[in-house]
C-alpha cells in the first residue's frame, strides 16, 4: 500500500495563510512551508497507513529499504513541500554536494525545481546574477545594490523552473511554490530585506554568469490524460500529471513520491482503495505494482 504522511509546517516571517486551500490545519497565519515529503532530520514525515502508521519516514528508510528498492543511499534522497511567499523571502543560494559534503558534515546540497501554483499579476522571482565574480558581488553587496545585478523574472501560475544549487534565487510576495529538491536544509543568505543575519558562506557557493534554461515541458497525452515532463537530471525527475477519469499508472523507478495538488478521488492498488484530495502526499513504494488512478485530479509526481 502507499505510504500516506502527515504534514510538517514551519512558521516563516514572510508565511501567510494559502495553506489552508490544501486542506491544511496550519499552526498560524504566518504559515510559509509545508513539508509534505521529507525524512530530513528537521523535519520528519509521519506516516498514517497501515503497518508502519506512527512511525517516520526515516525510519521505514533505514528498517525495510526493501520498500524503496534497495535504494544505495545512507539517507532519503528527496524533499517535497509547498512555499506560501506571502512577503519576499530573503535573496539566498544553496551549495552542491561537494561544498556541502566538506563543509556541512557530509549533507546533500540542494538543486530544486519549482512548479508556481498560484501568483499574483505582476509577481516575479530573483533567479540568478549578472556579476561575473566573487569580488564583483562583494562590491555591490557593501555598496547596497545588490538587488540591481539580480535577474528578474515575472511568473505565472503553470510554469517551471530548475534552480541548480549555486544560483542565486528568491522567490517573491504573493506566489504558492511546490518544489521539489535534495532532501537538505541548508541556505545561505546574502540579503533578507534587514529581517535575518545574513550569511557569509553564501560567497563560496555561488555560480557566477550563469545562463539558466528556462524550462519547457515535454507533453504527451496517455489515456486521455495529460502528462507533463518537466525535468530530468542527476538529481530527480518531476512530472505532473492532469488525471481525468481512470488513468493505469505503471511506476517508473521502484519508488515514487506523489502530491495531489487539485481536486480528489481515489487510488486503487491490489483491489484495495486509498481516496486522495487536494492536499495529499504519499510514496509509492516498489511493493506498490500497478496502480490505477480514479478522479479529477492534478498529480506531482517525483522519483530519482
């Protein structure tokens, strides 16, 4: 059976309440992460289901890979959660693996994708610089224009982009993220608006010049369903998926974790029926053969 997982909310001063549109129960109206999917030591799903209800994530990670195809790695690779940016969050970078193996006691480093759920007219994202060096950036850091040599991007709601650990990114007010990234934690701030400590790692990281792809799905519809991809790389793969009616869903890898992100219906594995709504996140695990979908539906779909 899937692996259904309870929630994790983390309060943010830039969070807001658009949680609640996901069926939701958040702590506060400063509400800005959701981790839907995670087994990272900050933040651990529970699941809900069947014979491991109660217990983490991690846990059924480390006792019974078997579940997860006798994946290689020591830690769960993937995180998956949903942003409400209500107010600008800082200008940050993430490292790569390497950095963050040296450095930060052998953690993943963190590349992401995000898919915009909703945006604001006229809302925009910071990805990435026009500076060419680390002296470069210094100089317009200590001169305060440092939001001057960011590009700017205006965005709307169905559109995608890879943000490759290096880059320097924000995502601005108004807009609802889900992303789905390495499962690590860890951001160096260079610029938060005078709300937070800035970080001075965040120099080391950086990937200066670079020129971003931007990110145009690959369609195709299968039985009558609408499946988009939209990334594919080292790291993960992210699809989404448009059900309407009854869709035969054959897992590609031997796990995969799944958000429903609109509508409702249900999940049918092995004669038995798991309904899922707006809202939901669970892991197909390599137990799970065939599975069919039923509803009215927009799927996340990721897997390595």
């Amino acid at each position: 059976m899937p692996l259904f997982l309870k929630p994790i909310f983390f309060e943010k001063i830039w969070g807001g309440n658009k949680l609640t549109q996901f069926n939701y129960d958040i702590p506060s109206e400063s509400t800005g992460e959701c981790w839907g999917i995670s087994a990272h030591p900050n933040g651990k799903s529970m699941i809900l289901n069947g014979p491991y209800a109660g217990q983490t994530l991690d846990q059924v990670w480390t006792q019974h890979r078997e579940l997860f195809g006798d994946f290689p790695s020591k830690d769960f690779p993937l995180l998956c959660k949903i942003v409400d940016a209500n107010e600008p969050l800082s200008i940050h970078v993430h490292p790569d693996d390497s950095y963050a193996y040296e450095f930060e006691n052998g953690q993943y480093g963190k590349s992401e994708c995000w898919y915009i759920i909703d945006a604001e007219e006229d809302a925009e994202v910071l990805i990435g610089t026009t500076v060419n060096s680390k002296e470069e950036l210094e100089n317009q850091i200590n001169q305060d224009n440092l939001l001057e040599s960011l590009k700017r991007v205006k965005v709307q709601p169905g559109e995608f982009y890879f943000i490759p650990a290096g880059t320097i990114h924000s995502i601005g007010s108004g807009i609802t993220v889900y992303e789905t990234m390495q499962s690590s934690d860890i951001t160096y701030r260079l610029y938060d608006y005078n709300r937070q400590r800035e970080n001075s790692s965040s120099l080391d990281v950086i990937q200066y010049s670079q020129e971003l792809p931007s990110i145009v799905p690959e369609n195709e519809i299968i039985e009558n369903h609408k499946c988009s991809h939209i990334v594919s790389n080292d790291f993960f793969t992210m699809v989404k998926w448009e059900v309407s009616g009854t869709l035969n869903y054959m897992k590609p890898r031997e796990f995969c974790l799944v958000s429903v992100l609109n509508g409702d219906g249900q999940i049918i594995i092995d004669g038995e029926i798991f309904k899922i709504q707006k809202g939901s996140n669970f892991v197909l695990t390599s137990e799970d053969l065939d599975s069919v979908f039923e509803g009215d539906f927009t799927l996340i779909i990721s897997y390595i």
